[in-house]
C-alpha cells in the first residue's frame, strides 16, 4: 500500500464487499417505442450475470439506464442502498460502476499504457494537467497508477502491448484495451456491452475465460449484455432475458436455456444463428 495514495499497486482494489445491484421497475420510452417495460432483477455480489434477448429486445437500454445514459421513465437503479439514478455517469464510476463501450472508444493515436491510465483519471489527485508540472507527490502518484495500470493489463494477458499505439491492434487485442480502461477505475460492478461482437472463435473463447478469471480473481460483478445465447450459457452464474422490452424469463441458464418462452423468442427472430 503506497502512503502517498492510498492505492495497493499489486492487488485489485475490490472493496471488502460488492454490493448488488438493482434494476428495479425499470421503464423507457422512446415516444410510441416501448423499449423497457418494468424491468427488475437484481446482479448477486461477485457473479456473472448475463443480460440476453434478440435484436432490438432492450439490452443496450438497460445497459444505457444502469450506466447513467438514460434516464428511465419510470423505476431506478440501486447499487447496495445508493440510488444511481439521476447520478451523471463519472459519479458512478466514484461508486465503483465500471463500463465497456460497444463500440471502442480509445483514443487510437494513444498508447495502450496511455489509454488505460486515463481510465483512472477518477482516482488521480493530481490530475494530468498537474503531472506536467512535475510538482513531486504528483509525479510519485502518476507512477504509482502507472504500475496498477501495467498490472491490469497484465492480468488481461495485454502487458506486452502497453507501448503499442492503439490503431496498431488486432480487434481482439482493442477489445482488452477497453477492458483494461473500464477496469482502471477499479469497479466494484463491471458492465460489458456485447464484448463478444466481432470477434472470431478462438478471441470469444479468450473473452469468455478472461470473463470468468474477473469474476474468479477479482471477485467483482459482472453484468454482461450479449446479443449471443450460446455465448454467455457457458460463462453466466444467472440469466435473464429481455424480448420486446419485457424480461421474460430470470434465472440459472440451464433453467433459461430450456424456458420455452426463450426458445420462441429466439426462434422468432432467426438470431440463434449469429455470433
Ligand atoms: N436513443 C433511442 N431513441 C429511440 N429509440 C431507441 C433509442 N435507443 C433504443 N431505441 C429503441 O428501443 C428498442 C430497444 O433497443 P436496444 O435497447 O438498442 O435493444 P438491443 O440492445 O437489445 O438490441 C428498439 O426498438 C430501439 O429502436
Ligand atoms: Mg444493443
């Protein structure tokens, strides 16, 4: 534990304990378009849980309304007894909410090392403007974040890129950068938005693994939204399922696999195909 910053370098800053998180009532509207209809399920402490459901079903609304982009028209969401709704989304990164983009959003002239230090730009005293000015406890603290930054992207298999530009990645390899980011604020809860779209198989299943090593070693809540049924069956503690809007089936995915309700819904678009 650094004295200057408060911050461990060589574990995870997981708080002693996860609080759950509840979408509770949740209901958006955009105009006629119903896009959630009184959501509620509640993500358990320390687990993979998985949002599903076809094209259109709902999932980057939930995701937008958890994240603070929407706001819901009716309902909230509660991290352990803190109200996010309302909160502007860098207060929910204060509370330990972390997020990946579906589609990435770095900073593709930047090093990886550079990307992922900006991510804990929430956690910095200093600030970066600061760090220029080479004042000493600042430069103590960017050196500091600068090794947790190297050691999540260690933990990410991604340490021998910390020095390569960004446009320079295979999409895959980008994929773990926005991971790293979205880790960098040392998220208590992290939500991915699709992290599996546009990877081949052998990136997917490095995906799922790195997914469950989250979960595993780090003890954090993993709130994944995935177009993809297969994908998260393996990987998902709990499941819930979203299809025009209504969550229409919650629970382990053996159960959820087998509801009849999902196989309609799933059967009824022609999406079971994709990913
Ligand atoms: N910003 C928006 N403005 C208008 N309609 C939207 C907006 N975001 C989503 N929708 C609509 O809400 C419904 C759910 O979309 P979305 O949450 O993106 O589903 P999914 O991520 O499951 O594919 C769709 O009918 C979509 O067209
Ligand atoms: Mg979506």
């Amino acid at each position: 534990m650094s004295a200057d910053t408060g911050v461990d370098e060589a574990r995870p800053q997981v708080g002693p304990e996860v609080p759950e998180l509840r979408v509770e009532s949740v209901s958006v509207r955009f105009g006629g378009i119903r896009a959630l209809d009184d959501v509620s399920f509640a993500v358990q402490p320390g687990s993979v849980h998985a949002l599903i459901g076809p094209n259109g079903a709902g999932k980057s609304s939930c995701f937008n309304v958890i994240c603070g982009v929407y706001k819901p028209t009716s309902g909230g969401v509660q991290l352990g007894d803190t109200a996010l709704t309302g909160l502007p989304p860098h207060r929910l990164a204060g509370l330990g909410i972390g997020r990946s983009f579906q589609n990435i959003a770095l900073s593709q002239h930047s090093t990886v090392l550079d990307n992922v230090m900006l991510g804990r730009h929430v956690l910095t005293r200093g600030g970066f403007l600061a760090g220029g000015l080479r004042v000493p406890w600042v430069v103590r603290e960017q050196r500091v974040h600068a090794r947790r930054a190297a050691a999540i992207c260690e933990f990410l298999g991604i340490a021998d890129r910390l020095h390569s530009r960004v446009d320079a990645l295979p999409y895959g390899v980008a994929k773990l950068v926005d991971m790293a980011r979205a880790l960098a604020v040392e998220p208590r809860v992290l939500l991915l938005d699709e992290p599996a779209a546009g990877l081949n198989a052998a990136e997917t299943a490095q995906m799922a693994s790195t997914i469950r090593d989250l979960r595993d070693e780090l003890g954090i809540s993993v709130l994944l939204v995935e177009h993809d049924m297969g994908l998260v069956m393996g990987i998902a503690d709990r499941v819930s399922v979203l299809d025009f809007g209504r969550l229409i089936a919650d629970g382990p995915p053996e159960d959820v696999q087998n509801d009849p309700e999902v196989i309609k819904a799933y059967l009824g678009t022609g999406d079971d195909e994709e990913s």
